[in-house]
C-alpha cells in the first residue's frame, strides 16, 4: 500500500500589486477548498474534492474585499445552514 501527502483545506492565496495611482492595490486572489473524498476501504486511489474561487480586485487604501462562494453546499439531502 503508497502512503502520500495531500494538501487539502482551504488554501488561500493573494498577490498584491501597487496599482499605477499610487493610493490602491490590484489583488490577485485564489481561495481553494478541498477535501478527501469519502471511499470504501477496499479502494486503491484516493480521490479529493476540490472547489477554487479566483478574481483580480482593485481595492483603495483602508478598502475591504468580501468573498463569497468558497464554501461549496453539501449535495447530502436538507440542511438547516444559511451558506452567504
């Protein structure tokens, strides 16, 4: 039996660029969600799940960027939690 390492989690990545006015950002922004995905034991391969979000923002000085989405909704019947 291999044994390996996967990243998963939720992994967030940002580039910040200074943008040509001097007083706001151009962010480069990747938020990855993963997990490994439920098996029997008999199985060799391991799958994993993955959801990713990316956008460019041009944010000024002092600004706040909200994302939405990065979480992906459960497909496993009913659930009584607001996902925004």
């Amino acid at each position: 039996m291999a044994v390996g390492e996967f990243e998963v989690g939720t992994i967030l990545k940002v580039t910040p660029q200074i943008a040509a006015e001097g007083n706001s950002v151009v962010l480069k922004i990747s938020v990855e969600s993963s997990s490994v995905a439920a098996t029997s034991v008999s199985t060799v391969d391991i799958t994993t799940n993955k959801h990713t979000v990316s956008t460019n923002v041009l944010i000024e000085d002092g600004g706040v960027v909200v994302l939405g989405g990065s979480s992906p909704i459960p497909s496993t019947g009913a659930s009584n939690a607001s996902h925004f």
